[in-house]
C-alpha cells in the first residue's frame, strides 16, 4: 500500500513540474505537496462542475482534454478555454471563495489532480511569486471573456435610439406632433372661418378675392394636406423603426428569462438526482437502515 502510494506521489510530482505556477517549487516542495493532492478520473462527456456551483478546488490535468465554456444571454454556448495536458482550471473560485463562473465538460477522458484551498495556500506560502502565474491565467481568461461579452440582454430603447436626426427630421418630428393637436385644430377652424366670411363679402370695405366655391382655399387645403402627410409618414417610419428596437429588446429580455428558468430546472434536476445517488449509497452502505427502509414502505 506504501509502494502504491510512493508511486502515486511520484507521478503527481512529475506532473507539477510541468506545471508553470508548481515549476517554482524544488523537487522535495513538490513531493510533499503531491502527497496532499487526489487523482480524479472522469469520463468523456461528463460535467466536472458547472456554472453557479461552488468552488473548492482547481484541477491540473494529467491527461485528456476538457472544454470551459458558458452559455450568453441567447443561450448560445460560447467555449471560452480548450485545457489540455498540463494546463489547470477552476482557480478563479478556488481563490475568491465564489460560485463558478463557467461549466467544464470532459471532451477526452480526463485524469487530473485536484488541489484545494489548502494546499494552494501551502503551496503560496513557500513561494508567493506562484501568484503571478495564477493571475496570468485568470488575467488570459478574463481578456477572452470580455472579447465575447460585447452586449448585454438588458437595453435601453432610448439609447439605442439615440437623438442624431437631421434638421429636417427634427422639423418633421415636431409637425407631425402639432398637426395632430387641438391648438392646430382651431387655428383652422379660425382661419377657415374668416376666410368664408371674407368672401362672402359680410365685412363690408374688404374686396372679394376668393369668391364661392372658394376655389383658392380649395387648392391651398389640398397642398397643405399633401405636404402635412409626407411629413407624417416621415415621423412614423421613424417610430416605427423605434418600435422594432423596443420590440427586439423584449424579445430579448423574454429569452433571458426562458433561460434562466431553464437553467434553474437543469440545476434543480442535477441536484436532485445527485441527493437521490449520495442517498442510494448511504442506504446501501448502512444495511439496517435500508431494511427499515424497505418495511416502511
């Protein structure tokens, strides 16, 4: 069992030496820390945590492959990492004590070794400049992450929007507006008004110049109306381009919220069955209380 043992050390050692952050270490640091550190083995295709779980312990693989990834506000799955032989993840969590931020699946069977907490500070207390090497790493995954996190789900209409019309625009705009007011309404209703009156020649010491029917006024409301409706559907094409935005970001944020409840159902079933598993083992490792069990029912 020591021979076993000796031998495990001794392979776990090897791999930190090909590792930068343990390469500061001399070969009996190593040794020692080894000895602390399990090998784990998964299979490919299986989930070694996922994102929100929480974090204890980073993974250096020995062999196999994994894939860190996340899924975006669209539910598209955006890899963020491909680590192989040598090469170590889960230190983010493992430092700040917070949920992962991303999940990692075992894309060829993996063998790795897993250090926590309390061999990383071990391991920061023979040599703290072993820090830098993590925050390069973190310092590499975080640049990658902010190249593809370039828009958030959440967005403000009025500043997708944003006031850059024209003259013109701004002209059409307000006419738009006012044309469908009451102050415009009475203004011609007045005008109209006294322009019959006028004509109709009841003010006596005005002259007549647009006798019945009234065919001068006839053409300037037809003008009037022909110039008042571009102006309008200059102003809706306009809202209406608003609305699409406005419409596209409810989307958007109906979509976040199917994911999230997605999300959670999958959280709450890998749970479940993971609580179901641990109670099977328990069950079957402690006979009598299984056979309890079983009368109950």
């Amino acid at each position: 069992m020591a021979a076993k043992q000796e031998i495990r050390t001794t392979a776990a050692a090897t791999l930190l030496a090909e590792v930068p952050i343990f390469q500061l270490l001399d070969d009996e640091e190593r040794s020692l820390l080894a000895a602390d550190l399990d090998f784990v083995r998964y299979g490919t295709g299986e989930t070694i945590f996922s994102y929100g779980d929480p974090g204890d312990s980073l993974y250096v693989i020995k062999s196999g492959e994994v894939e860190v990834f996340f899924k975006d506000d669209t539910g598209e799955r955006i890899v963020i990492e491909t680590a192989g032989k040598g090469e170590f993840f889960g230190e983010l969590s493992l430092l700040d004590n917070g949920p992962r931020t991303a999940s990692v699946v075992v894309t060829r069977d993996l063998e790795a070794l897993r250090v926590d907490r309390r061999d990383l500070d071990h391991l920061l207390r023979l040599h703290p400049e072993a820090a830098l090497e993590l925050l390069t790493a973190m310092g590499r995954r975080m640049r990658i992450t902010a190249e593809l996190l370039r828009h958030t789900t959440s967005r403000n209409v009025n500043q997708e929007i944003a006031d850059s019309r024209t003259s013109i625009q701004k002209a059409a705009d307000w006419i738009a507006s006012f044309s469908g007011s009451i102050p415009f309404l009475m203004i011609h209703c007045v005008f109209f008004l006294s322009w019959i009156i006028v004509n109709i020649d009841w003010i006596p010491g005005i002259p007549v110049f647009d006798p019945y029917p009234f065919g001068l006024l006839t053409m300037a409301v037809s003008l009037e109306a022909i110039i008042l409706s571009v102006f309008v559907l200059l102003s809706q094409n306009r809202q209406v381009a608003k609305d699409r935005v406005r419409g596209d970001i409810e989307y958007d944020v109906n979509l976040k919220a199917e994911l999230e409840i997605a999300h959670l159902h999958e959280k709450v079933d890998r749970l479940t069955s993971e609580l179901l598993s641990r109670l099977d083992k328990i069950e079957q490792a402690t006979p009598g209380v299984g056979a309890r069990a079983n009368g109950q029912r």
